[in-house]
C-alpha cells in the first residue's frame, strides 16, 4: 500500500508536460531515482542532465522513511546537502532538491496538494457543502497550507478558495522564508441565498486562485438542506446531529403520547424506562414502513420527523433505519436524555444505523467515538427496524420485535457489522452542532425577510404620503421588483417589461391607493399575510426548507388582489403569461398542482424503491 | 523601586482600594512580594478599612497574583518537554505572564462538593484575550449533582465542567485557532500539568479532559489568544 510520493514542484529545465510529475510510494519497494539508462529507475528524471544517472535511493524501514545520496552532483533537503552514500530519515513536506536543478516534495500519498510555482498549496476539507454544515459553523475547508520550496524568500501572495455562488475566501499570504509554511483555516463567506435554494443536490467546484490565476479545480458537491454525507469526513458525521431535532412537534408528540401519565417538565425516571417506553409506543401504537437505504448509501436524504410519522389518524408511517434513529433521538433528546447516534458498515456499500441512549446523563467530551468497547457497559442500544413493517411486494412481513429482542439484534450486528462511528448528540450541543431550525414548516429565507422589510418600508414611505400605512402585496411585487439579482426582475425582463418602468408605474399607482383613508399605524393587508401562508405551502410541496423568492413570487402571481390586477393592467402584463414563463424559469417549479406534503413524502419514497 | 524605597500610607490605601493605574499597581504588587515591611503595612490597612481578622497578599492582593502566575509559568517551563516550552517562554514574555483565563479549583473530600471560584482581577488577563469567566446557568445535563459548569463572561467561548464525583475538570474552547492553546493546572505546590489541548473530532473545539484529580487547591490558566509563537 502506498503511503507516501514525490511530486515534481519544478525544474529550471523545461521539460514535456507528459512527464510523470507524481510517484507514488510503496512500503516494500526500493526506489531508485535517476535519468533512465540500461538499469531501470522508478523515479526517471532524464529531462535534467544535472542528475546522475543513478542519483538516489528511497525506501521504508523500521517505521521510516530513508533517502541516500548516491550521485555525483549531490541531494539537498530543505536547502542542507545530505552526506553521499548515508541513509537520511524523510520526513512529510521535506522538500528534495537532486542536481541543482530539480525539486521534489515528499508528502503522504493522501495529500490533495498541488505544485505551483516552487509552491505546494495543500487544500484540505469535505468533498460535500451542506446547509447543516453552514448551520453549524463547521468549516468546508479544514486547513491550507503552503510551503515554499524555493531556496529565498517567496513574494507574497494572495489566495482566492472559491465555489462559485456558494463561498468564497481570500486570505492575503506574507512573503516566506525560503523552505517555510504557513497554515492556516480560512475565513468563509457563504452565500447564504444560494444555500437556502439548496432543494436537489448539485455538483460544483472548488476553485483555487493565486494572484487571480487559476491554478486548480477539485469536484465539491453540495447536498440537499435534507441530505448528508455518513462516511465522508468526520464534520459531515457530526452534523447529522443538526438533523435531531428535539423540539419538533411530532417528536414532542411522540414523547407525549408514550408517557400520558407524565405532564409538564416532570423527568422520566431513567434511560431505559424512557427507551423501553417510546419502542413499546412506535412498536404497538405505530404501522412504521421501513424502507430500505438507496443504492449509495454514503449520502442520504433524510426524512424529517413529519415525515416519518405521515399519519397520525391512522398511525402510519415510514422511514430509513436513519430516519428512525433522528426521530428515536429527537424523542430522547426532548424526554432530557443523551442519545447516542450508531452507524455501522454491513456491507461494501450498505450502513446501518441504530440508536443508543447514555444510561446516566453526564456532560462528555467526545462527539465522535471510533472505539465501541468504552460505550458498551454505559449505554443501552437498540435496533430501529424492529419497530417496523417490510414494504408490501417483500417476503418478510414483519421485523416486530420486543424491546429486549430489539436490544439483542442490536449488540448481534455490531458485532457481525463493522463499527463506524457513535455520535454523542448531547456532546455536540455542547459544541454548538445544534439542532436545524426546522419546526415542521418551511421558514422564510433570507432573501424573503429583505424583501419584507422592504415592502414595510415602502409603505411606511407611501403612507407617509399618503396616510394610508397598510402594506399589500403591490408592495411585496415592487420590493421584489427592486431586489437586484432576483427571479423576479429576470422575469419580468424575459416577458419584455422594462423594470424601471414597471417600477415606476407601481410607484405612482402605490400613492393613490386608498388616498382619503387614513390608517397611521403600519399594518399588513389580509392577502398580504395570505400571500405568506400560500408561499409557505409552495416551499413545502417543493420540500424547500425555506421559503424562496419563486414560492412567493408564485403566491403573487396567483393571489386573488386587486391591486395586482391593477398593476397587471397598468403595465399590460398578464398572470397567465407570467406563470407560464416561471414555470420555464424555474423547471423544477414545474407549477404542478400542490399537493399535500405527505402525498409529496410518499412520491419521493415510491420513487425510490 | 527598590526593596529599601518603601511606600507611604496614602499609596498604600490607594492601592487597597484599587485606584492606581496598572503600572504603578504592579510595581506596589512585586514591591510587597518583597517587602515585609510594607506588607506589614498593607494588612494593617486592610484591617482598617475592611475590618478583617487578616489579610494577605495570597488571598487578597491582586499584584501579588502576578508574582504567583510567574511562578506557575517559570514551574511549568521547568516541567515540560522542550517542544512547548518556547510556547511558554513566550508567553512569559510577550504577554507579560497574563493568561487568557483563570480559575481556581478546589477539590475537597468525596462528600463535600468541590468548590470554584471565578472572581479574578482583570489586571492578570491579556488584553484582547482577557477571559473572566461565571457559573453558567444550569440546563440540561449540567444540572446533575457533583457537576458544575462555568462560562467566559460576555463571550462564551470558553466551557469548563467540573465534576465532583469523577474529580475531573473537561475544558472546550471555541475554535478555529491559529493553534491548540496550553492549559496549565497548578497545584499550590507541586509540579503543575502542561497540556496542549487537542481538536475535539469533528467540530471546532479544542478540549483537555482532567480526569482523578487528587484532593485540593487548583488554578487552571489558559494561553493567551493569538500569543505569539516562533
């Protein structure tokens, strides 16, 4: 297995883009570099005349990695010479000068580092962006680091990480000595909009940027608000715990339910009680579906407790083993316990997760633990799929199984499985991984809140005027009308309006409203507070988090106000025609009848088995 | 100053009741670490005005922490592997052996809850990084018996949780850091413990973990933010 390589940083001698610039390392090989001749080298460096043809040797011992000097022109590390023919320990980043001419960085074979100008600029972090990650304040890029490899010092430079239309970060590098490093986390901008429209999962780039040339792309992937990365790097396992989320009502409800006897802030009296109660009430008073994880089960979209729990009339619901767990964890979670979130490997692809619970609750240190024998005397685990039924078209009708049962199945698969981790969600909060503001309802987006000030303020104005405070939905279409880089002003630009003028129009038509009535304290029309309500449903049937510029856009568009229509024909625009052009704006708006959102759950769930 | 100039009654009182500048502050203070002749004078004053049975620098004075947080870091700079003592050096020297937190610790017999005392001067705290620190509220899990968890005031960056029955002490502080700061914890005599705190996985905590502590009087300090390293 290869734990190390050299990658080529730069030589004075130009050589063909072809050549190999990387060798990868392997522990039981020796290495020979050199220019190629009748006996073979690994590492061939013939583009440099300045090297011997047999220059050096690196291999791996005793825990070690040793380079010698075995050339006539002479090896230096870091800028000092190595004494000819005698074994030096390499240790990671030591930069290898062979010749005079030619450099060579020495890294772990995992390093994402790239070679730029007698640079290497390490860039590390997680593949995927989540809005649970941004949530958390948990860094998308861990760490950078640049040497210089260079034997003087560098020129300063200025460094640039960004994905285009989500982060951005530019960090001004001093000048480093020569063989010098520096690292550092750098400081995100996140675009906040961008994230909030993050209803399907989509691939981006990370661009790197020195001096404004672009030096590098890595793939970057950004989830869905509802999906996350099991396996990838321990930040995106610790935000899973943003997916608990205790305070939600159906898991308030849930904990409710299973403890009628138990009012007001009384503690239940102990972890297994609370355990044992819940699974009895999922098992006996629930019909839980389970479904079983998608192919690539290293990302997840996860369902939310609503979600889970779709029918409470006839209390029937559906769900991952991972959807169950986040909801067995917001129920411990509300009931005043620490849950503990498991995950285990079944197979090459397949996790399975399960849910524990602390039997005392205490403050701990660790948020993520990798070693399962410390936990085992202290917690209670159970296995969540043994409060569920199979899917109809298989075989097996029914997991039911008693608490103890479900126990034991628990402790049986951690023992056949392979232990990935245990999440420590109250361990987390106490890290700031707190729960998504998620409360069963979408909630207004960033964009949605600017956007209502300004059609606050602009009745404050109007009726200042005017006398007549009350904001409408006119006020709504003009403050979205004079959003710059918004859906809106792209819309109405795309249907032929010219927006200045529109805007103008609205102005003017905006002062006449109601003139002779007098109401001075600002105050929303009804349909402006419907226009909300409607614009909430849209971002729910859409399974939006928030409530985006298109879902309102959408609720104007389709509110039954007169002041629209009379904007509408003032500027001789008409609704149909705009809604028709959205729908092509905005595909996945598609605007489809609304339906319910659980008709909505269960579509996506059919569409996935 | 020097041992023999001694100070008159006037700066005395001023100094007891906290109305000199820093400077001249800290010079009394190393002055009466010194000086028994006009410690002498100082707890007489002391008695005067606060009507205490007595007083000592140790328990009252505020420069004399000074004299104390010096000798924790020379103790600590003593005990320590080489690669973290230039940490330490510097921070004897550019911070002028303020910290960038304090608390004191005291562990009592297993019935009797152990005690923390949080009420520094502000004069031992580095500017930019000062860090005073109060009993947090107690929600949740920190509301169980034998455990007592306390905050930095104003920004609370900064958790430190105490438990009795355990006698450990866990410390999480808010990152990203340019890098993982030193805890020391002093004993009043006894080699103090140097640890540099580590990355709690997966989140942007730093941490050290206390675990066993024997029956006694602490003083936990915290390495300044931003202290400057070579």
């Amino acid at each position: 297995m290869s734990t190390a390589k050299l990658i080529l940083l730069g030589s004075k001698k130009v050589i063909d883009k072809s050549q190999v610039r990387t060798w990868f390392l392997d522990e039981n090989h020796l290495y020979k570099a050199g220019r190629k001749n009748a006996e073979s080298v690994d590492i061939d460096l013939s583009f440099d005349n300045a090297i011997s043809r047999h220059h050096a040797e690196i291999w791996f011992e005793n825990g070690s990695w040793l380079i010698k000097d075995t050339s006539a022109f002479g090896t230096r590390i870091n800028g000092l010479e190595i004494p000819k023919d005698t074994a030096y320990r390499l240790h990671y980043y030591h930069a290898l000068v062979l010749g005079n001419r030619t450099t060579l960085l020495f890294v772990p074979s995992d390093s994402p580092g790239i070679a730029w100008n007698n640079f290497f600029i390490e860039v590390t972090g997680s593949k995927f962006f989540s809005y649970a990650l941004y949530y958390s304040k948990l860094p998308v890029i861990e760490k950078v680091k640049i040497i210089n490899c260079r034997d003087s010092m560098s020129e300063p430079l200025t460094l640039c990480l960004r994905s285009l239309n989500y982060f951005r970060s530019i960090k001004e590098i001093e000048a480093l000595p020569a063989y010098h490093s520096t690292e550092f986390t750098p400081e995100i901008t996140v675009n906040t909009f961008s994230l909030e429209k993050q209803i399907n999962r989509t691939k981006s780039t990370l661009e790197i940027l020195i001096n404004n040339n672009l030096i590098h792309m890595q793939d970057i992937t950004m989830l869905a608000w509802n999906e996350c990365s099991l396996v990838e790097n321990p930040y995106n396992q610790t935000a899973l715990a943003t997916f608990v989320l205790p305070m939600h009502p159906s898991a308030a409800m849930a904990v409710k339910d299973s403890f009628p006897e138990k009012t007001g802030n009384h503690q239940i009296a102990n972890a297994k009680k609370c355990m044992k109660e819940l699974y009895k009430y999922f098992n006996e008073t629930w019909k839980i579906r389970y479904l079983p994880p998608v192919a690539e089960s290293r990302i997840q979209t996860l369902r939310l407790p609503e979600q889970v729990l779709l029918d409470w009339e006839h209390k029937e619901g559906q769900g991952t083993c991972l959807d169950l767990v986040l909801l067995f964890a917001a129920c411990l979670e509300h009931a005043k316990f620490q849950p503990l979130l498991f995950m285990v490997r079944v197979s090459s692809h397949l996790y399975h997760a399960m849910i524990a619970c602390w039997k005392d609750n205490h403050v701990r240190f660790k948020v993520l633990h990798k070693d399962i024998e410390p936990l085992l005397d202290e917690i209670i685990i159970l296995d969540p799929i043994t409060f569920t039924q199979q899917s109809p078209d298989s075989e097996k009708k029914n997991n039911k199984l008693s608490f103890d049962q479900s126990c034991a199945e628990a402790m049986q698969c951690l023992k056949q499985g392979k232990f990935l981790f245990a999440l420590d969600i109250a361990a987390a909060r106490k890290c700031d991984i707190v729960p998504l503001p998620y409360r069963g309802h979408a909630l207004l987006s960033e964009f949605i809140k600017e956007v209502d000030a300004a059609a606050k303020q602009l009745a404050e104005e109007t009726g200042n005027i005017t006398g007549y405070k009350v904001y409408m939905p006119v006020h709504m279409l003009l403050a979205l009308l004079m959003k710059e880089d918004g859906i809106t002003r792209l819309l109405f630009k795309e249907s032929g309006f010219d927006i200045e003028e529109c805007i103008s129009i609205i102005k003017s038509g905006i002062e006449t409203i109601k003139h002779g009535n007098i109401v001075k304290e600002l105050m929303p029309s009804q349909h402006y507070e419907e226009l909300f309500y409607a614009a909430l449903k849209y971002a729910q049937s859409e399974n939006s988090l928030f409530v985006l510029e298109e879902h309102m856009l959408l609720a104007l568009l389709k509110c039954e106000s007169r002041s629209i229509d009379k904007v509408l024909q003032a500027i001789k625009g008409k609704r149909e025609l705009l809604l028709e052009k959205l729908a092509s704006l905005i595909p996945s708006l598609a605007l489809r009848g609304r339906e319910h959102l659980s008709t909505f759950c269960y579509e996506i769930t059919s569409g996935l088995q | 100053m020097n041992k023999l100039t001694h100070y008159n009654t006037k700066e005395i009182e001023q100094y007891i009741a906290e109305e000199l500048y820093e400077e001249k502050e800290l010079e009394i203070g190393k002055h009466l670490a010194e000086c028994k002749e006009c410690m002498e004078l100082v707890q007489a004053q002391f008695r005067i005005i606060f009507s205490l049975e007595q007083w000592t620098a140790t328990t009252h004075g505020r420069a004399d922490w000074y004299v104390r947080m010096r000798k924790i870091l020379q103790n600590a700079l003593e005990n320590t592997e080489v690669s973290i003592q230039q940490r330490i050096k510097n921070w004897m020297t550019e911070w002028n052996c303020r910290v960038g937190g304090i608390i004191q610790i005291i562990f009592k017999n297993a019935e009797r809850a152990a005690e923390v005392i949080t009420d520094f001067p502000d004069l031992l705290l580095a500017p930019g990084a000062s860090r005073q620190f109060v009993h947090a509220i107690a929600i949740g899990a920190n509301k169980h018996q034998g455990e007592i968890t306390i905050i930095s005031k104003d920004d609370p960056s900064i958790e430190i949780t105490i438990d009795q029955k355990k006698r450990s002490a866990m410390i999480r502080i808010k990152g990203p850091r340019s890098f993982n700061p030193l805890l020391i914890l002093a004993t009043e005599t006894g080699k103090p413990i140097v640890v540099e705190t580590q990355k709690i996985e997966g989140t942007n905590f730093y941490g050290a973990y206390f675990e066993n502590i024997p029956e006694g009087t602490y003083t936990l300090i915290l390495e300044p933010e931003n202290a400057v390293r070579q």
